[in-house]
C-alpha cells in the first residue's frame, strides 16, 4: 500500500465489519480539537463530508491517531466527544479522519433539518 493511500482502522470488536447505520452526505462546518485541551491552540475550524448521529468523517490538515479523543463542535451548536477511527491520507498533505462519537447520539442541526428525507434522496442529490 502506498503511503498516499494509508489508512488506519481500530477495531474494537472484531465481529464489526462496517458502520451500523447510514451517513448523511452533508457538509457541517466543526471546530476539531483534542478533548480536554486547556487552550484554543490546536482547534481546528474544518468541514464533516458526512455525519450520522454516532459518527462522523472530517476533514483535517493534521495526523491524528487510532483511539485519539477529540471534540467535535458543530459553529452554534453543543460540542460532541468521541474517538478516531482511522486516519486516511489523501492529496496535498490532507486527511479525512473517522470520528465514532460517544456517550450519547448527537442531534445534529443539519440531520433534524433533512428529517423525514430517505437518505436515498440525499445521496442521489449529492451523487446526481
């Protein structure tokens, strides 16, 4: 595998081979950081390419790590916690990094704005 092409996957039960439930293609504008960091350095203000309210895949200018706890924090909204999934390299010094949010299912604004819309119509209009 090429070092452009990397990706790093934690599993943390070995009968799971894939996410339980649909993605939302839908892009959120979140604030990335380390959880329990004690200054702003280090935030991140990026985007979400998709989201479901147990996870998340996001876009990052940095490497972050199997297992990293991190904050999720859709702009106006309540911060979410969670963990890394895998961290995936793809052109010009970028990653996309899966989040497996925790504690509890996160509300997103954007999913309760396109409740009661098929995902199926959602990826047909992001895809078509």
């Amino acid at each position: 595998m090429s070092p452009a092409n990397e990706t790093w996957v934690m599993r943390q039960d070995s009968t799971l081979t894939g996410r339980t439930e649909k993605r939302l293609p839908i892009i959120v504008v979140v604030s990335l950081a380390k959880l329990n960091r004690t200054t702003t350095d280090g935030a991140e203000w990026t985007y979400t390419d998709n989201i479901s309210a147990h996870g998340a895949r996001v876009f990052s200018k940095q490497v972050w790590q199997l297992g990293d706890e991190i904050t999720l924090t859709p702009f106006k909204e309540e911060a979410a916690s969670g963990n890394v999934v895998y961290c995936q390299k793809i052109p010009g010094d970028r990653y996309w990094v899966g989040v497996k949010l925790k504690d509890h299912p996160v509300t997103w604004r954007a999913i309760r704005k396109y409740d009661g819309i098929p995902v199926s119509a959602l990826v047909e209009s992001k895809t078509g």
